[in-house]
C-alpha cells in the first residue's frame, strides 16, 4: 500500500523568503550551493573561502526539470546579484571549470531583511525567469517576518520545482516539492570520466562496482576523492595509466587502502605528481635528458671544451669541486648523475626565480 501523503524519497526545499528575494530558481539553485558547502567534504579553500565544484551537466543530474540554459541563467543572475562568486580557480588554459562560493555577508541573505518595495529589486536584476512571483499573494498576516521553517517540516537539502515556475506559500507544507534524490552513482561516475578523460558508460559492470562502495557507507565524496587522487598518481604514467577504470579504482580489494591514502593526500594540499614523485607547491622537478648527460661526461675534462647551457655550466663546476676527474669510470659515471641532476635542478629554480 502507499500514500500521497507519505514520501518515497527525500525532498528537496528551499525557504519562501529566499525565493522571493532572488526569484525562486536562483534560490534553488543558491540552496543546492549551500548544501555542497556544507554537506559534504567536497571543494577545495581558496582566498579564505570554500568553494566546491560541479559542471553544468553534472548541475543537470541534480536538477533533471531545469534546462542547461535555466541553470546558466540562474547561476549569471546570481552572480548579478552578489550573492554567488564564480571564478575559474584553475588557471590552467584546458581547465574551465567553474567553482562556486556563497557570499554570506551580502545583504540579501540576512534574516533581518524586509520585504518592501526599496529592497525587492532584485526582480529587475534577474533576467529570464519563466514567471515573476507576485508578492502580493504571499500570505504573511500571521507572522511580522518569516523564520527558517525549512527545518520544521522537510530536510535541509534544496527544493524541487517544474520548469514553470509555481506560485510560493507559507500555508502548510507547500514550499516542499518532492522529487527525486541525485543519483550519486551517476555523479561519481561523469566525475570520473572527466577528469580521467574517460567515456565509460552506464553499464551494470561499471556501475556495479560504485554502487558497492556507496553500499558499504562510503559516500559519493569519498569515491570522488580517490578517483582524484588515483588520477593526480596514474594519469601520466605510462604504465599505471591502463589502470585508471572504475573496475580498479572502485574495486572492493583495494578501495579502503585507497580511500585512506587519498585523505591523507587531501590534506597535505593535493600535491601533482610528477616523474612518478610528489610535487609541494613550489618546488621544482625537473626531466633529465640521459644523452645530452652521458655525452657531456665524455668531453667534460676534455681540452677546449665549453658548457653550450646553464646546466652544464653549473654541472662543469661542481665536478671540479667534487674531485670527480679523480674517481674511475665506474664511480665516476655514478657521481655524475648526482651532480647533473642537482645541476638541472638549480638552472631550473634560477629561471623560475
């Protein structure tokens, strides 16, 4: 048996008076922000705020009623409005995703604003709603301002709505829409495919091995870290890039060692792995040519011969100071490689400096 009156998935709300005051796809989708944000571990600090992450489609997967160019919209009114910040952090030129972090101190977000016509402006900022909310239907005899009611009667996550946008109430239970929660596999896996450049699909193979993880009680976040850190590790290493699939990364054999060393990797900053070693900000890693390095020790102590770069120069002068003409071949040849490497290293933090 079932009930109208009984919800078979968790709603999503989103309070009136954020709605009147942004229009009410802004507020739904400022809320689903807000939920990123303090929900759940995702996002990265930056310039003293957190800012999480998600693309279009992904925004799209959480709000299936609303079309791409509704949440363009919505997200540019936003914007407008100073109540959202949205900057590409990474500055990197094939990286244009968009992060997003609330503005809390803007004034269009605090509980002591009031409804009247000198701060109901924002109506002329926003542009493209499918209908304006009349504010003179809104029934507020009964109360002089409106408090957090999302709270009383439907969870803390974020409204759902059609795509024509309805007329909000504070009778009841009418500000909750019910509509289906985000399918977290789903999530995990177009996170996975974009930053692996992968094009798996959504096969019960594939899906078979995140839904077991999420079953276990690791969360969509915790798969997405790995995934994350799996990546930062694998991607350009020849050999272990074959095993960027789901089937490995998500794999029940290795998941929780992965699952511990990815936080571990998270809070040290996220370091880039370079030439198979981690990467602090700052430092420098450099890729030593093994033939211009080989050739180099052949003619090194040779008469009339002259450094032809930097690196060479640097490596010329520390072999004299180590004594290295001194030493057989074999020895030698192991001294030298020390003695390039750090040279390349320290002609590469002088360009840099």
């Amino acid at each position: 048996m079932s009930s109208l009156l009984l919800l078979k998935t968790r709603p999503q709300i989103v309070i009136p008076e954020l709605a009147v005051r942004l229009g009410l796809n802004e507020a739904l989708l400022l809320q689903q922000v807000q939920y990123w944000l303090s929900e759940t571990t995702s996002g990265v600090e930056y310039e003293g705020h957190r800012w999480i992450y998600n693309t279009i489609e992904e925004w799209r997967v959480q709000f299936p009623y609303f079309s791409e160019s509704t949440i363009k919209r919505g997200f540019n009114n936003l914007k407008k409005l100073g109540v959202l910040n949205i900057e590409q952090i990474n500055k990197r030129t094939h990286d244009r995703t968009n992060y997003y972090s609330i503005n809390y101190e803007h004034t269009l977000l605090s509980d002591e604003v009031k409804l009247n016509s000198s701060n109901s402006s924002p109506e002329a900022t926003r542009t493209g709603q499918n209908d304006l909310i009349d504010k003179r239907k809104m029934n507020r005899s009964n109360s002089t301002k409106m408090t957090s009611s999302n709270g009383a009667n439907c969870p803390d996550l974020t409204e759902s709505t059609t795509e024509n946008t309805q007329e909000i109430t504070t009778e009841s239970n009418s500000s909750c829409q019910v509509h289906a929660e985000p399918d977290h596999a789903q999530i995990v896996l177009e996170h996975f495919n974009k930053i692996t450049n992968s094009s798996y699909r959504d096969s019960k193979t594939t899906m078979g091995h995140i839904r077991a993880r999420l079953a276990e009680n690791y969360t969509a976040d915790n798969l997405i870290l790995v995934a994350d850190y799996l990546t930062a590790k694998w991607l350009n290493d020849i050999e272990w890039s074959q095993y960027l699939r789901p089937m490995t990364v998500f794999g029940k054999e290795k998941f929780e060692s992965y699952h511990q060393i990815s936080q571990k990797w998270h809070d040290k900053g996220r370091p880039v792995c370079i030439n198979k070693k981690w990467v602090k900000e700052g430092e420098v890693v450099v890729t030593v040519d093994p033939v211009e390095r080989d050739t180099v020790f052949t003619q090194i102590f040779s008469t009339g011969w002259k450094p032809a770069n930097r690196i060479q120069a640097i490596a010329k002068e520390m072999a004299s100071k180590s004594g290295l003409g001194r030493l057989n071949e074999h020895a030698g040849r192991g001294a030298w490689r020390a003695i390039w490497q750090q040279a390349a290293e320290l002609a590469a933090k002088e360009v840099t400096a």
